[in-house]
C-alpha cells in the first residue's frame, strides 16, 4: 500500500461520499458476495468511528462484449435500503477475455449527472477488480481511453482508490491503477492483494487512514 492523502474538502461536519466501482465479471463471484453481506454493517462501523456525514453509490463494469459494460445501481445516497439494494443487484458474470470495460466505467463516472456527487463533499471511488482494462476501448460505438477517464474524474475533483483483488491480483498488472490514482490525486493510491473476506471494512479503513 502507498500512503499518501486524499484532496480533502474541509467543513463540519465532514462529508464524505464513496462511490463503489466493482469488476462485475465472473471471476469477482467471493468478492461480490462478501460485500453483498457486510457493507451496511461495516457503513455503519465506519460513520460512528469517523463521525462523517457518510453516503455511498454502487456502479460496476464488465466488458465491452458483455450485455451491460457499465451501470450506475444508485447515486450517492445515504438510504441503507437503497444501498443493500444496489449491491444485491451485482452478479458476476461475463468477462471474456482477461482485460475489462473500466475505462468506459471511470469516465462516465467523472461525467454522469446522476453520479450524485454532493455539494461540498470529498467524493472518493473505491474501485475494486482483479483484472487491468483495454485501453483505448470501444463500447457502443464510444472510444474510451485511459487519458479520458483521468480528465473526466479531474475536472469533477474525484479521488480514486484501487484495490487489486485475490486470487488473480492483476489490477494494477500494467500499471493503469497507479497511474490512475496518482494522476487524480498527486500520487498512488493502490491497495494489492487485496483478500475478499472483509473487503468493504479495508476499503474504508484505506479510505479512513487517508482523510
């Protein structure tokens, strides 16, 4: 792991909004399941430990040849039922080839209205997945690249965090989660190896350690 900061935006109380990004593809299955189980609690966990205005999105990508490369489940909110329900609604399937769709996925993030970034709020994206993305990359016609998606989330101030996950670990395979991260936020901030079990509390331990 490479400490370094997230761009804090200061104010009382703090609001921090996280948007999960999650490799959706059938490789992915233990680790959708273990956040499927345990982020309420681990949301939860970390709001009281952090006293934050917390509030929380769920989007994943797949790959351009899949029937849905790229889904928004729910914009930022603070509602645990609409949370659960976004998550419930992962499923891990496709994929293809070992390359995936993230480029799309991190540029439209940057520039969807329906994001629902809040006013006044650090906005953070926890992307987790085991694979590196093509790049450039052709999804419906559109031409995604890895300079795309980095000025998209630039211009919408937005952190990125990456977290290579097990048993594959290749997230960061061609340095695309380095450069991503460090392009956003002045410097790397990559997580390896990451294991499935308890992955939302890393997550927001990372994220918790940065602010």
């Amino acid at each position: 792991m490479n400490k370094s900061r997230f761009n804090l935006v200061k104010g009382s109380p703090q609001k921090v909004d996280v948007m999960f990004l999650s490799d959706a593809t059938g490789s992915m299955l233990n680790c959708i399941d273990n956040v499927q189980a345990n982020i309420i609690t681990a949301w939860n966990t970390f709001s009281k430990e952090t006293k934050w205005d917390i509030e929380l999105g769920v989007s994943f990508y797949r790959d351009a040849g899949d029937g849905t490369p790229f889904k928004i489940l729910q914009k930022i909110t603070g509602d645990t039922t609409s949370i659960q329900n976004a998550v419930n609604g992962l499923v891990a399937k496709g994929g293809g080839d070992t390359p995936e769709g993230q480029m799309g996925a991190l540029t439209q993030i940057g520039v969807l209205g329906n994001s629902g970034w809040r006013p006044g709020a650090t906005r953070i994206l926890a992307w987790f997945g085991d694979a590196p993305g093509h790049n450039p990359d052709k999804i419906g016609g559109v031409t995604y690249t890895q300079a795309g998606a980095i000025a998209a989330l630039t211009e919408r101030n937005i952190n990125v965090c990456a977290f290579s996950m097990k048993p594959y670990n290749q997230l960061d395979s061609t340095k695309q989660a380095t450069d991503i991260t460090t392009a956003c936020d002045g410097e790397p901030h990559v997580m390896l190896n990451v294991d499935t079990v308890g992955v939302v509390t890393t997550i927001f331990n990372y994220i918790k350690g940065e602010l």
